[in-house]
C-alpha cells in the first residue's frame, strides 16, 4: 500500500550514491553496483558504475567503473570508459580508458593505454565477502568486521 514497486525503488537506489566520508577509512575492497564518492579513505580495489574521488580523497587500489573521476590522491591502476583526472589529482598507477580528459596541474606517474576499440570494455562487478571498517571520530579509531550488504 505505502511501498513502491520493487523495479522503481531498485532504480531509485542506483540513482543515490554510496558516500565514503572524511574520517571514514575502509580496509578491503568497496563493490558497488551504483555510484560510490570516495572523499575518506580506502585501502583496497573500488569497483562501481560511477566512481568519484574527491579532493579529499584517498584510494589505495585498483579502481574500476564506467566513469571515473580523480579529483583526490590514488596508487594503483585506473580503469573506465570514461576518466577525468582533474586539477588537484595526484595519481600514482596506470590509467586504462576508452576517453581521458586530463586537467592542467593534475599529476600523473604511469602508463596510459586506449582500448582504442581492440576490447570492449565491462567492469567486473563482484560481491564483496567481508571487510574491515575503520571510523576515525574525536581522535579515537574504532574497527570492526561488517559482512557484505550491512552497510
């Protein structure tokens, strides 16, 4: 009666993304099959359809999506259709894509490589089992093991 459809509120869901705040630091890898904004910290492989990180922002990992936005600090490889790696990025890794938009200032120490039409580009979205989370709140830091889908 007062529940949406399960179609509509599935794509509801995709629409809101999935927010890793300053002060939250993620030991594991993130899989999302939505958007993720990154602007804490993660220690691990970022997997999603829309993938921004932001200034603030700091993936030690692979990251794999869509469409990538660097705006923070990564080490590791970068892989998408689309990546924007902007002014304020430092990024340490290779960078895979089929269109890149670098910004003046950005920094950028790697290989980069055009699919160029030789493949096709398809994430691979795999479910997470379990990772270690960590919150930084008032000088105390705080872990705990949370199963995939808790969050």
């Amino acid at each position: 009666m007062f529940s949406k459809d399960t179609k509509e509120a599935t794509k509801d869901v995709a629409k809101v993304p999935s927010i890793i705040s300053p002060g939250l630091r993620i030991v594991g890898d993130l899989v999302s099959e939505g958007n993720v904004q990154v602007d804490g910290v993660i220690e691990g492989d970022v997997k999603g359809k829309t993938i921004v990180i932001g200034e603030g922002g700091v993936v030690e990992g692979k990251i794999i999506g869509d469409s990538v936005t660097v705006a923070g600090t990564v080490e590791g490889t970068v892989e998408g259709m689309t990546l924007h790696i902007q002014s304020t990025a430092r990024l340490t890794g290779d960078i895979i894509y089929e269109a890149l938009q670098v910004d003046s200032g950005a920094v950028v120490d790697g290989r980069c490589s055009s699919y160029n039409g030789k493949r096709k580009f398809k994430p691979s979205i795999e479910k997470a089992n379990t990772f270690e989370l960590e919150t930084v709140s008032e000088g105390k830091r705080k872990s705990e093991e949370v199963a995939s889908g808790a969050i």
